[in-house]
C-alpha cells in the first residue's frame, strides 16, 4: 500500500514525526500496522485529505513542532509530564505573541520568528491566532533579542498586527511551569486592557490589580472619579501623563506640549477637586490605578 501511495504523492515519507525537522508542512497518518507516514501538504487537497482518512488514521500534531526536545519543553511548561529537556540553557523566558490575522500560512510565521535567533528556539503555536517562544540562552555571550526593535518591521512584512508579552528570565528550569502559567496570564490582561503592542510584567502588572478588583469596587471606583472631576477628559489625562513622567512637571510638560505652569495648575486643580494629593506617592499609586480603570471603561 505504501509504494501505490507513493506513486500518487511522491513526497510520501515513512517516518516517526519526530524524525521531521519540519513536521508541520505535512499531513501525517497512521497505518494499521502503526507505521507513521507523511505526504506534503501541498500535494494533498481537502478531498484527497478526508479520502485519506477513511482507510489511515489521522495524526492530529497541534503542538508537535519538529524535535523531541520541543515536545518535551511542551509537555514540561503545560504541566502534562515532569520530564525537562536533558540539556538546560542557562537561562531562558518565554515571549507569547497573538497575531489579528492569518493571511498566510503560520508556517510562514514560524520561520520568521525561527529567523529572529541565533539557533532554533522551540515556536509553538496554540491556533491559528496565538502561541509561545521559548527563548533559550544557551551560551553566557548570547544576548536577549529586542521585540521593540523589531515588532514594526515584522507587523508591515506581514501587513498584520502582532502583539508580545515578554516574560521574565529565568534559570530555575524547575519554576518555568509555574512562570509560563504567570506569563500566560499576564499576555491575557496585555490583550484584555491593550497594553503595548509588546508588554512585560512591569507593564501588565497595574492592570493584575484592577483586574482583580469585584465589578462593584471597579464601579465605585470609576463613579467617585467622575462625580469629583466630571467630564473634563484632558484634566484626567494631563493627570496620568504626570504620573507616568515621575511627577516630574517638567518632562510631563514637554510630554503634553504645554508650558509647565499651565501643567502645574492643572495638577493643582486635580487635589482640589478630587482631594488627593498626587504629589504623594501612597495617593498617587491609588490615583494611577483609578485612572487606568477610568480609561478602561471608557474604551469599552
């Protein structure tokens, strides 16, 4: 059966998936005596596929991307086997991207993303939309790769948006289960409150906070914000634009495009509506959180 098969589709390969350096450009099967066979996705049509799949048994690969090593960092991070891949990179983190649209194949993708490093990175995608890197620090000269730098480029190569959460790193092997189910947390906030196109925690973590809160807080909250300020939409971003420039007047100021005594009077008008005192640390770490939950709301 094998070789009639392999008259149809010259690409036809017996061979265990792992054995594959690229296992995602194939379809693959299961014969009745358990033998593995391939056969490129561009010599199979959805009609050909399903014929194919009445008489061999679909191997469904989903998170299977080319080496042991990779499935066995898989299985590892999403908490399914306690088995780490044998040789440890002396550091590594994990950098989750969504991409908006698929226009092209995500294979495409994946060699793109492949291209970024110095040496092949375990690339898995969970659906057609979103997936996981892990960056693998494998010798003590090998720096982190920038996704800031880069995002741009990428996004207009492949006219779509792209977003990245950059997690910490790390060189406990043994926490990377619990720090890949923390990273993948915080990617969910970065979409859910759209932070920067490429976020880390220092980024996400004021929103771990107001996403935390009961809707009822969130609600007294944000009434309490516009009974004091009302609808004065530039009073409230002059405010956190000076919260995010450090208090420093002067840099928020220049931030805004206004001159620093008109700033300093719209602060000064904020503590008497609003009875804060921005100046303070304590009531301007409150004030923050509110604003950005304002924000939030108001987006909706």
């Amino acid at each position: 059966m094998i070789s009639q098969l392999q008259t149809i589709y010259p690409s036809l390969l017996l061979l265990n998936p792992d054995e594959c350096a690229h296992p995602e450009n194939y379809y693959w099967f299961q014969t009745e005596e358990n033998e593995s066979i391939a056969i490129l996705k561009e010599e199979v049509d959805d009609k050909d596929n399903k014929l194919l799949s009445l008489f061999l048994s679909p191997i469904h690969l989903d998170y299977l991307w080319g080496t042991e090593r990779e499935r066995t960092w898989y299985y590892y991070v999403k908490g399914k086997s306690d088995v780490y891949p044998e040789k440890r990179p002396l550091h590594y983190r994990f950098v989750f991207f969504h991409i908006s649209e698929l226009p092209i194949q995500k294979e495409s993708f994946h060699e793109a993303f492949q291209s970024l490093f110095p040496e092949r990175m375990p690339i898995f995608f969970e659906d057609d939309h979103n997936g996981f890197i892990i960056e693998e620090f494998l010798s003590p000269d090998q720096e982190s790769i920038s996704f800031h730098e880069m995002i741009d480029v990428i996004m207009s190569d492949f006219y779509t948006k792209i977003r990245f959460y950059i997690s910490d790193i790390s060189s406990s092997i043994e926490e990377a289960p619990e720090l890949f189910e923390w990273a993948s947390y915080n990617m969910a906030i970065a979409a859910k409150y759209r932070v920067s196109h490429v976020a880390s925690h220092k980024d996400t973590l004021p929103y771990v906070y107001i996403d935390a809160l009961p809707a009822s807080h969130k609600k007294q909250i944000q009434r309490r914000m516009v009974q004091q300020v009302g609808d004065e939409s530039d009073l409230l971003h002059t405010i956190k634009v000076f919260l995010e420039s450090g208090s420093n007047a002067t840099l928020a100021a220049k931030r805004l495009y206004m001159h620093r005594n008109s700033l300093q009077y719209r602060v000064d008008k904020f503590i008497e509506k609003t009875g804060f005192d921005v100046k303070r640390f304590d009531e301007a770490m409150m004030i923050y959180l509110a604003l950005l939950q304002l924000e939030d709301r108001q987006a909706e």
